[in-house]
C-alpha cells in the first residue's frame, strides 16, 4: 500500500505545476516527506513555504506554539488532506 501512495503522489506531483502558496500542494509534498521519501522535484517551494511560517510572542521572539498553530491552520486550508495536515504539523509544526 505504501508502495501506491507513494507512486500516486510522484505522479502527482510530476503532472500539475506547484504553487507554493497551495495549501494542498504544501500538504501533498510533505506527505511524502512524512513516509520518508524526501523533498520531491518540484516540492522545495511548497515545503519551503511550510517552514517560513514563523510567529512571534509580545516580545518579539519566536513563538513555537503560535507557529504550530499558524502552521495547522495553512494545512487545514486544504478540505481534502485524509487527515495528513494533523500528521505532518505533529511532527514538523515546531521545527525552525
């Protein structure tokens, strides 16, 4: 099965033109990330996009709560992620 996943999603991926800002685009290639096949051809300005999500608390210093949340809700953008947005920001939600 994984096998499939991961042959639909560089098919996926090698077919349509990415948009960094896409929240389902952003989601497709970190999954991918999340199953360790890496950052795909065409997929570093999604997940680039992903990690430049960053707040600050009051005192200008990075929050890693607010960015976890920040980071979920530009998931969760995406109406059909299969429950992969919650995934993905577990385990990369508090990365900088």
């Amino acid at each position: 099965m994984r096998k499939l996943m991961v042959a639909v999603f560089c098919w996926v991926v090698s077919t349509s033109p990415v948009f960094a800002k896409d929240s389902c685009t952003t989601v497709l290639c970190m999954a991918g990330m999340l199953q360790g096949v890496g950052v795909v051809d065409g997929c570093s300005g999604a997940v680039k996009h992903y990690f430049s999500i960053i707040k600050f608390n009051d005192h200008g210093e990075i929050s890693l709560n607010k960015t976890f949340k920040a980071r979920s809700r530009f998931l969760n953008q995406c109406e059909s992620n299969g429950g992969w947005s919650q995934k993905i920001n577990q385990k990369y939600g508090r990365l900088l």
